[in-house]
C-alpha cells in the first residue's frame, strides 16, 4: 500500500512539472497595425491604445492590459461605458 503511495505522489510531482506552455494550439491574433480614428475618437481614457486586435468571436476590438500579475485582453469602452465592436452584436 506504501508503495501505490509512493507512486501516485511520484507521478503527481511529475506531472506538476510539465511545462504546459508548450501545449497550446491556439494560434494568436496579431494587433491592429493602423487603428481607425473612429475608434480612437470614441475610446474612453485609460486604456491601451497601442496593443488593440478584434476578438473573433464577437468582433469587439480588445486591448492589452498590462497588470502587476497579469497581461491579459479586456473590452475596448467607448465614454459611455459600452464596448467598441465591428459588427452589432
């Protein structure tokens, strides 16, 4: 019984060790090159204007926020609060 123990810990360190980086097939999406003077116009302050792309799914432009943690991809707002998209969603 000592023994399954040991090897189930065993594997489970191994496995913690993967590098699951690696592994992702999602292919990224590049930032808008040139973004259109609508949407700057439009866009409330504060957010990251530089490293803007369109989300696939719903066709709302994102932007790269760069936190203290994180860099993750939040909803570009416009000054009323509501998302700058393509398309109507």
């Amino acid at each position: 019984m000592k023994k399954m123990i040991f090897v189930l810990g065993a594997a489970s360190l191994l496995a913690a060790c993967q590098d699951v980086t690696a592994t992702s097939t999602s292919k990224a999406i590049p930032f808008i090159a040139e973004v259109p003077e609508g949407v700057t116009s439009i866009a409330a302050p504060g957010q990251n204007l530089t490293a803007l792309r369109i989300d696939p799914v719903d066709g709302c432009y994102t932007f790269q926020h760069v936190g203290p943690v994180e860099t993750t991809f939040l909803p570009l707002r416009a000054n009323n609060g509501r998302p700058i998209c393509t398309r109507a969603s």
